[in-house]
C-alpha cells in the first residue's frame, strides 16, 4: 500500500512540473486541458480523469448553466447561501472556471444526479483538481509534507476505523476533513452537529475514505473553492480562506478540550496544529503514563504559551511577538505565498530580522534550548539511575527501550511525570524555541526546579557536546517516538 501511494505521488510531482506550461487555455466553463504533445508525462488533465468516477468517464461537458438550476438553491438544513450563488462572487467565476472544470463533466449527472456519475468526495478533495490551473503553487504544495499521507495512520484507520477515522481523520485525511468538518461549517452547522455527524458514519464509509487518501491536507483544507469567506489574508487579499490566520484566543485549543473543539478551531493552521487537548494537570499526568498527552502538532500551543507544566503564578513572558505577528503561522511559513510551508530568513522573517539576524537569533536560540533539554535528560536519567538501577526508566512507558520493564507508574513521582512532559512537549514542537523562546526556557526551569526537589543534581555534560551531537541525540528521541507511535496504532 505504500509503495502504491509513493507511485501515486511521484506521478502527481510530475504532473505538477509541467503544469506551468499547460494552463493558458484554463479558462472556460469546463472540458480538458491540453498536454503538448512529446513532453513525456502525463498531463493534469489525464491525472484528473483518472479520479472520476467510471460512471462519468464518458459523459460530455454541458456548461456551467446547466448546473445552476439544482445548486442555486439554499442548504436544506441552514438556509446557507447556495453554493452557485457563493461561486459567482469568486475568482473562479470571474475568470470563468465553471463547476465541470472540477467536477468533470455532467451530462449524466444532470440526467441522473447521483454521486456515482459526478466527482465528488472523497476525490473531489485532491489537490489534482486544482493543479489543473495552479500548476506553480501545487508543486511547490508537493514538495511539503501536507501532501503526503501518514501511512499508520492510514492503515490504522483501515483495521480499526471507530477508534482512528473518526478521530485521527479530522486532520491526517483530506478528503475525510473536507466532507465531514469543512464543508459542514461553510454550511454553519455547529459543531456538536459536525461531531454527531462523524459519530454516525459507517464503517464501510470511513474505510473507503482511508483507500482514497493520499494526502494529509490538500489545497482545498484551507481554501474554499466555491465561496468568498471575508477570512481575508494579513495581507488584506480575499484567498477563500476557510479560517483567520490569526487568532489569540486560545480557548478552543485549551488543555483537555475535546476533538470536536479544536479540529474546527478558526485558525487555519491551528486546527491542526495544536496539542490536541493535551493537559498539564497532575491528575491528568498521573492518568496517562504510556505516551505524552498531547499531540506531536503542538506548534500553536507553543507559540501561545499554553500547556506546558507551570507553577504559580506562572510565567512572566508567556509569548513572544511572533504569538501576534500578522499573520502567525503564514507569516513566516508562506513567505510569497509560496507553498512549501519552509521558512526563508530573507523573505519570512521580513521587516522584522534581516536575514542575517534571524539565522544568528535562530542559531542561537537552538543552541540554548538544546543545552537545556540535554541537561534536563541528563538529570532525568541520573535520577532513574539512582533510583531504578537503569537510567532509561524514567520516561513514558511506551518510549522506553525495547526489551526493558517499565516500573509501576506510581513509583514514578509527580515531579519526574512533570518534567518529562515539559522535556517531550519543547522537543515536539521542534522549532527549539524560535516559536516562543521564553516559553520554552520557562518549561525547563519548571522542569528543572521539579527535579531540584527530588534532590537530582546530576551535572550535565550538554555544553560539551558539538550541535551536531545535540541534534543527533535529540532526533534519536523523537525517533524514539515516532516508532513508539507506529507500535501502538498497528
């Protein structure tokens, strides 16, 4: 299966390579986009008739007037604005791309409208559609790692779709998050509606989901494709965008909110990218001792300073300038629109750092944090030296080594499950204090004053190693991880 989907996306890079070349006719109310002949690779429109369904391979194209007359009226259930009505106010139809030149033709759907014979979810939500006419910005989407799909997952959500689709899909599935979450609050229902609505669905349907997933997120993820939204750029530009860019309000995405709450948080890259109901508090830490509570997309928590183990009465600087910078998250990640999601000091870190001075903050910034979650590891491991007879014992049960017992959890005291949340929440957010520096160091003096108090003062040999030693060290860790993570959804 995954050598399927490496197949699959390497013919979508591809495609995409070329698609600059291929799109001068992409005006029109629909019909297929022409690959010049001798280029050696297939064309996007030969990779989006492969996602219609056979039923509508043969149809023909017959304009988007046709269309009009079913999806001109209002949502049943809101009385939202019919989908025609919102398109017409697009770009889209400014320049004339009708609803076939996405939907393929729809000579059978208008004689029998049926989900059968027109593309629709789960399909409808790659980003194959639109690179037929955003070539550039699609291959630049391929080089990121939203357009590929986390396979345990995937295959998690194929044996045991109840407990992993439902949940995990939210936001490791395109298609899944485009037809059960996005398109149900463009349509203003609530979320308890969006959250019962997943609840319901069948097994079988999340299981062909999953078999059609091949990205994360897909273009169609943070932009409507059939409506102005008014969640303008910080720029000011109107790009469809599903949510804000920014927004400090961080309730949504508190500790111990529920799936429903923070997947359709309205932060277009936080509804992701959030510790996912993770939870600092003692009892909550006591309760969950096999993995950290939070999701390794902790990201926005760390930029907003929330969710990490504090004390009374709690930070002096809890978040940086970048917490509000305009923009947040794209800001910095799609400098010139430009959709790799990296970070380019010259243009990303601009007018705040010359390029120079944000690699010299960035660099050092690293440095400190990496010394201090090496000489917090270090004091962690003397003191389950000390106290176990082995230093490997004093972490999460499934992050231990394989072929060692893990000790009974109650003889793990609050202090140590304190400062390993800190030490796994700094490292998973891994942007080593770039996103929210004071946080960052804040958790590891609480860490540190946490191990202080079980009289663990084990000396540190961080400030000998070289960065690439750091770096090495830490990754092993996160590695450590990502393989705990694999075991415990196969």
């Amino acid at each position: 299966m995954l050598t399927t989907r490496i197949l699959w996306l390497t013919g979508v890079s591809l495609t995409l390579a070329v698609a600059v070349a291929v799109l001068q006719g992409c005006g029109g109310g629909g019909g297929p986009l022409v690959q010049p002949p001798g280029t050696g690779t297939p064309s996007p429109t030969t990779r989006f008739t492969e996602l219609l369904p056979d039923a509508q391979k043969d149809a023909s194209y017959v304009g988007t007037d046709k269309c009009l007359g079913c999806h001109g009226a209002g949502h049943r259930q809101t009385g939202a604005e019919p989908v025609a009505v919102a398109w017409a106010k697009t770009k889209h139809a400014q320049v004339n791309v009708g609803c076939e030149q996405c939907h393929g033709p729809g000579s059978k759907h208008v004689q029998a409208p049926l989900k059968t014979n027109i593309l629709t979810y789960p399909n409808s939500a790659s980003s194959v559609v639109c690179a037929q006419c955003h070539g550039t910005v699609a291959a630049q989407y391929e080089q990121s790692g939203h357009a590929a799909a986390v396979e345990a997952v995937i295959s998690a959500a194929e044996s045991n779709p109840n407990l992993y689709g439902k949940t995990c899909f939210r936001c490791h599935s395109a298609p899944f998050r485009a037809e059960m979450v996005d398109s149900k609050l463009s349509y203003r229902q609530s979320r308890d509606a969006i959250d019962a609505s997943i609840e319901a669905m069948s097994t079988d349907t999340i299981v062909k989901i999953a078999h059609a997933t091949h990205e994360s997120a897909s273009c169609v993820s943070c932009h409507d494709p059939h409506r102005q939204t008014g969640k303008l750029s910080w720029q000011g530009k109107e790009l469809q965008l599903r949510r804000n860019e920014l927004n400090t309000d961080t309730t949504d995405v508190a500790p111990g909110t529920p799936v429903k709450q923070h997947t359709t948080f309205d932060q277009v890259c936080a509804s992701c990218h959030n510790a996912r109901g993770g939870n600092p508090a003692d009892a909550a830490l006591n309760a969950g001792t096999a993995r950290p509570n939070f999701h390794s997309s902790n990201q926005y928590n760390m930029l907003m300073g929330i969710t990490g183990v504090e004390e009374q009465p709690g930070p002096i600087v809890r978040n940086n300038a970048h917490a509000t910078v305009p923009g947040q998250c794209s800001h910095c990640h799609l400098p010139n629109a430009r959709h790799t999601f990296t970070v380019s000091y010259d243009t990303g870190c601009t007018p705040c750092h010359t390029a120079a001075d944000a690699a010299a903050r960035t660099q050092t910034s690293r440095a400190q944090i990496e010394q201090g979650l090496l000489a917090l590891r270090s004091r962690l491991r003397s003191w389950s030296q000390q106290t176990f007879g082995d230093p490997d014992l004093w972490d999460y049960t499934a992050l231990i080594p394989a072929g060692k017992t893990p000790p009974p959890q109650a003889q793990v005291p609050i202090e140590v499950k304190r400062a390993r949340h800190n030490y796994w929440f700094i490292i998973r957010d891994a942007s080593y204090g770039v996103h929210n520096g004071p946080y960052a160091r804040y958790l590891l003096q609480v860490a540190n004053a946490n191990m202080d108090r079980l009289g663990s003062r084990a000396a540190s040999r961080a400030a000998e190693f070289s960065p690439a030693q750091r770096k090495a060290i830490l990754q092993a860790d996160l590695q450590r991880f990502r393989e705990s993570y694999r075991r415990g959804v196969e």
